[in-house]
C-alpha cells in the first residue's frame, strides 16, 4: 500500500478550487473556504483526497473539489447523462421487474383509451416504455425523448422490434426538443432516491407546461414520499458497534469517523424489514403532477407525528416513495408502484437517515417532528434533508437525548 508521500511523488500536484467551506474535524484534514485553490497530491481514495493549501497538507473531501477552469455545470449534466449512456443504470432498471411491470401494467390496462393517442415518453432510456405502447396499444405516434447517447441504440431496439411506425426517437433534453405537437399522455420513470434526487422532475414540469395538451395526462399523475422512524440494529452493528471489540481489541476512538463517514450522508439502498418500523408510517409529502410548480421543488417541509407500536431501539428514519398511475378510462382503477417495506424490493429499495445516537422508544411514545427538504441552490440536483424529533414517553420524564436534529446532505 502506497503512503501519501509516495503517491505524491508519483503524479504532478492538480489545481482544485473549493466549491464550499469544509472545517476539518480530524487533524489530519485540511479546512479551506470556498474559492481556495488546492493543490490535489493524492487521490488515495475515491471520497478522500491528500493536499495542500498554502503549504499545510492533509485530506480533504473530493465532492468539495472541482478542477480548477472546469466551469460549474449546476446540473453536471455531463456527468448525468454520461451515466445513462452506458448500460449499468439501463440493467438496473430494466431487471427491476416491480418497477417496470407496473409501467407495462399501466400501458396494458390503458391499452383500448391509447389508441390514436399522442404519447412522449420522457427521459425513455432504452425505450422500454415506448415499446410498451407500441406493442401492447396502438396510440397514433409515442415521441421517445432522450438526452443521453443511449439515443442511438433506442432507435435500433424501436427498429429491431418493428415499432418504427409507432415510435419516434429524439436525442435531446425534453425542456430543449421540438415536437410537432402537443400530446394527450406524458409519460415518464423520472423518480430518483427519495423520490426528489436527480431532480429529474423538473424537467417533467417543464415538459408538462410546454407540450401536455388541455386535459392531458400525466403518468405518474401523483407521488407520495413515506417516512416511518426505524431500527436499524444491522446498519448500526456493522458501522458503528463493530469499533467495539474487533479481534478482541478496543477501537471505539474510531466511532468518531465510523459516525462522520457512515452516519453522515443518506444511506441509499437500504432494505428495511417490515419489523424494523417502529410505527406506522406517514405519508410526509404528497404531490399533485398537474398542479406542482418547479418554485414548490425549493423548499418542501412537513409535520409527522409517529405513535411507536412497539418497544425497541429508535436508530433513524427510512424514506420511500409511491406513485399512481390514474385510469384513462373514466373510473378506471390507478396503477401503484410501492417502493416501500411491504411491497415487492425495488432498484430503488429504501433511504435509510440514521441518527447519531441511538434512543430506546416503548410502545406508546410518540415521535414527533417535521422533515424539511431545501433544494441546493448551485447543485439543482441536489438537497438536503432536516429532520427535528422529540420523543414524549409515556414512561420516562423527557431529558436532552429525547430531542434531536440532524440535517443530511444528499449530496451536496
Ligand atoms: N428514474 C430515474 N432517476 N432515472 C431513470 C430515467 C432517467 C433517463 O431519463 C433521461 N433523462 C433525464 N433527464 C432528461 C431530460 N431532461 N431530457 C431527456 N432525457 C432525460 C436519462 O438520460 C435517463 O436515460
């Protein structure tokens, strides 16, 4: 294993400019403002980097970094689309049979109410939806958008499966495109991590305001973001609790990083077991596709109030997310697609937002509190999520570890 200074005689140092403050809270890292060139001596890891400023050196967090003359793309839609022009993210996706399935559900139960429809399909990936139409309805013309190279290979698989009468693919962004006309049914899979990151759903609305004709719909017509505070005795075991006593040795002074590097950041892709939800959940956000404007995105906050059912160890909160897909057809039941603990595992599973120290609850208590998410001013697609709680027992008078709050960066 190379030491920094060995790396460092390696490669030439790199200028990095600081995109916000960080304060050190290891000695062995480097505070800078906003604005300070850096000079980059080691990536020795993805997230920490070793440099120097001003001739002190130490680590520093990569995401606080851009190359010095790279101009800020707020949407890093370089490095968005660059994503989605390779095949992981499209596998992902495609292999998440509850997440797909319920958009095939949605075109098959709509089939008869699609014909001679006009359809676009935004931000279409491989096209899988578009394919969906053509195969299983038969609208007049689905105008298959998509900004990332993937593009050229959506054309293929239209041609390969003999939907080119049906299908039209167009390379660019949906705010940016020209179509021909307004359509009847805009559809698109644009949900990120906790429903909101990505923000990909901006560009929904815009394409929604710009192309949906009067009266036309929208699919997902509504989404909900679900919240429950939770156990997390695995994450929590295996972070933190394995500083205890590792090989029979004392680590706990690392519980401090173990906390800053675990505990810090949303924990995306976390499975949570129907058991693990201390009370029912709540469904904190709700959002009306036809009626959300982009200046609501900015700042979004609500009030929950969980009764614990029952007795165990109050770890964090776990975040999901459902959409409903409403019926052509005029009382028609909706298609939903669950991402939460009781529905079939999605690519997108569950955020786990762990605290920082752990509260025993009994059932009875209630957690009360509210979530806040502030959309990143510069980063538009990303925001930060506050949570305040304080538990009243039923038992126990209140002291100082029954009140809390936290705010997580997701990423920036
Ligand atoms: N559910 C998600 N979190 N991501 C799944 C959908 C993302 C797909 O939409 C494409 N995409 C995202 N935004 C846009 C846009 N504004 N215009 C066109 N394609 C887009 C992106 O390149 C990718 O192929």
């Amino acid at each position: 294993m190379q030491t920094e200074k060995e790396a460092e005689d390696d490669a030439p140092p790199e200028e990095y400019v600081g995109l916000s403050d960080f304060t050190a809270s290891g000695e062995d890292e480097l505070s800078f403002c906003s604005g300070d060139k850096l000079h980059v001596l080691s990536k020795s890891s993805s997230d920490w980097w070793w440099a120097e400023l001003r001739g002190v050196k130490g680590y520093v967090p990569a995401s606080y970094l851009r190359p010095e003359g790279a101009e800020e793309d707020p949407w890093q839609d370089e490095e968005y689309f660059g994503s989605y022009g390779t095949l992981t993210l499209h596998l992902e996706m495609l292999s998440d049979r509850s997440r797909t399935e319920a958009y095939r559900q949605v075109v098959l139960s709509n089939s008869a109410s699609l014909r001679d429809k006009v359809v676009m399909d935004l931000g279409c990936g491989t096209g899988i939806i578009s394919l969906f139409c053509a195969q299983l309805a038969q609208p007049s013309v689905v105008y298959a958008v998509e900004a990332s190279s993937m593009a050229d290979y959506t054309r293929q698989l239209v041609k390969q499966n003999g939907c080119e009468e049906v299908v039209t693919v167009l390379q660019g962004r949906a705010e940016e495109i020209e179509l021909p006309e307004r359509v009847d049914v805009l559809v698109s899979e644009w949900m990120g991590n906790c429903l909101l990151f990505e923000f990909m759903v901006e560009s929904v609305l815009l394409a929604r305001d710009r192309w949906l004709r009067e009266g036309g719909i929208m699919w997902p017509s509504s989404a909900a973001l679900t919240m429950v505070p939770c156990q997390a005795d695995r994450y929590f075991s295996e972070k933190m609790a394995f500083w205890e006593q590792p090989y029979g040795l004392d680590f706990t002074p690392l519980q401090p990083l173990a906390q800053q590097e675990f505990f810090t950041k949303p924990k995306f892709s976390y499975l949570i077991e129907p058991a693990d939800c201390l009370s029912a959940p709540s469904d904190v956000l709700c959002f009306n596709m036809y009626k959300l404007q982009i200046k609501d995105l900015e700042e979004m906050s609500a009030q929950f109030q969980f009764c614990v059912e029952r007795p165990g160890v109050f770890h964090g909160f776990t975040a999901w997310f459902t959409v409903h897909f409403e019926s052509l057809e005029k009382g028609g039941t909706a298609v939903e697609l669950n991402t939460g603990p009781d529905s079939e595992p999605t690519h997108w599973k569950q955020t786990l937002f762990m605290l920082d120290k752990p509260v025993c609850v009994c059932a009875g208590d209630s957690i009360g509190g509210a979530v806040v998410l502030r959309r990143n001013p510069v980063w538009r697609r990303h925001m930060s999520i506050t949570l305040n709680w304080s538990i009243n027992s039923s038992t126990e008078e209140t002291d100082d570890s029954q009140v809390g709050t936290k705010t997580f960066p997701m990423w920036r």
